[in-house]
DNA sequence: GACTAATACATAAATCTTTTATGTATATTT
DNA sequence: AAATATACATAAAAGATTTATGTATTAGTC
C-alpha cells in the first residue's frame, strides 16, 4: 500500500474550510493555534495547516457570522478563541455533509471496486 | 441524508487532475470533450469538468510527458485523443494512490465513526 | 545566561487553479 | 431555420493557498 508522509500542497486544495468547521463543531470552542496541532495530530503530520491560509479563513468566517470570537489572556499572551454560532452550525452540517458525499463520488470515480453501491440509494 | 445536485466549486478544487489521469488509466485513450461527459456520468452531473479548466491541464500534462496525443478527423471535425505514457502511468498511479490514502485522512478528520480502524495499519 | 524551539497571533506578495467569458466551427435534432 | 450538442481553444478575472515576513511571550536546553 501507498505512504507518504505529508500530502502535496495541491490536493489539499478547498479542503481547510471543512476542517475547521469540524473540529469547531466537536470541540465547541477552539483556537488557531490548537486547530493546527489538532489537525497535524489526527492526521499524524500529513496535512499541516499553514498559519498564512489559516487567519485570514477563520477571520472571513468571523465576518460571515459563522463564528464568533472571545479572547482569553494566558499570562501575557492572547489568545483567541473561535465557536460556532447557531447559524455557523448549519452551515457546518451542510458543508460537511456535501464534502462526506463528495468523497464518495469521488471515490466512486477512483476506486470503483471499493464503492460498489453507489448510486443505488435514492 | 443531504442531497445535492452540484457540488460547490470550492469543494472540486484539486480534484481534477486525478480524475483525468484515472479516467486514462481506465480507458487507454480519451479526448476531452469524452472525459467531461465521461465524468458527468459517472457522478450523474454532480461533478461538470469546465473547458477552461481542462483543456489547459491536458496540455499542461502533455508538456510534462504525462500524455501523448494523436489527433483524428471525424468527418470536418478534428479530435484529439490522449493516453498516458509509460512515465504517466506510473505518475498517474503515485497521484491515484495518494489521493485515496488522503480520502481516507479526510474521511477520518469528517467521519470517524466510519473510519474505526484508522491508523492501525502500519 | 544565551540560544533555540514552541506558542500565538497577523498580514502581504506571489503563485497556482479554476471560473467565467469568449471565440470558432461542424453535426444533429426539433 | 433555429437550437442544441459536439469539439477544440484561450484569456482575463477571481479565489485559495503558499511563502515570506513580522511581532511577542514562554519553555526548554547547552
């Protein structure tokens, strides 16, 4: 079988958002540090999150009213924390049910073997 | 269950260069306009490959001697026919592969109910 | 005590992919 | 005749992410 140790940068592409949206949905509430160790730790080191792609996203959430922020101080350090709102968890399902159920076509699409019943629940 | 009929746009990003060189591995030799519909298909219009976004990244694979072409009159109409090459395929295999074992990273991030065993192979 | 790595945030330029828009032309169906 | 499908192609714009850079605190190591 396949290993590699980390995924090219390219086939990480458009998956950050429902990643965050994931984890904020089972941890209620994290912070962008955390989400990046959180991630390198469930995926043991294959997908790390680059800080430059993480920000700006949690920041466009924030304006979208998907999250909203509180900031602790731990010591002299600041830390901000993200939740969900109501309406960010629905958002949150939606997206990660659409992302579930793109994986599977596409895994329909490159391991036919391993999806034989797809299409067949209507 | 969700349902949807197309999925969002950032959601295929990446995507498209495993599917065109599975589509190749599966068929030996395919021209464009064949590899859309050949996906819309197979996804039944969940996934619609894009001119723009295709005809680029096939001649994109042919510089990098992913794929070779010939061409063939249809009447007044010209098509042109891509396959792998050697180095292509083995190329194509590494990218499917990678793809896959990354589905199942993903899978276990969104899912982990249905990812149980992840991990536990090494 | 000084240095390094880890923690924690942030932004901006450059890169890369894809969409959207546009163009050309033939073949088929209504 | 007109609309749709087939079949290629490119170019500008949009969008996401990388790479690079910056600031500052805390913890661990030599």
């Amino acid at each position: 079988m396949y290993i590699c140790l980390m995924y090219s940068k390219e086939i990480i592409k458009g998956t950050l958002k429902p990643i965050i949206l994931k984890l904020l949905q089972e941890h209620n509430r994290m912070y962008g540090y955390e989400i990046t160790q959180k991630v390198k730790e469930l995926t043991k080191d294959k997908i790390q999150i680059t800080e430059g792609a993480l920000y700006p996203l949690l920041h466009k959430l924030e304006a979208e009213g998907i999250v909203t922020t509180e900031k602790e101080s731990i010591g002299k350090r600041v830390r901000k924390y993200y939740k969900l709102t109501e309406t960010g968890n629905s958002k949150a399902a939606e997206l990660i049910d659409e992302f579930i159920d793109f994986m599977a076509t596409m895994k329909h699409i490159l391991d036919p073997n391993l999806s034989p019943g797809y299409g067949t629940a209507q």
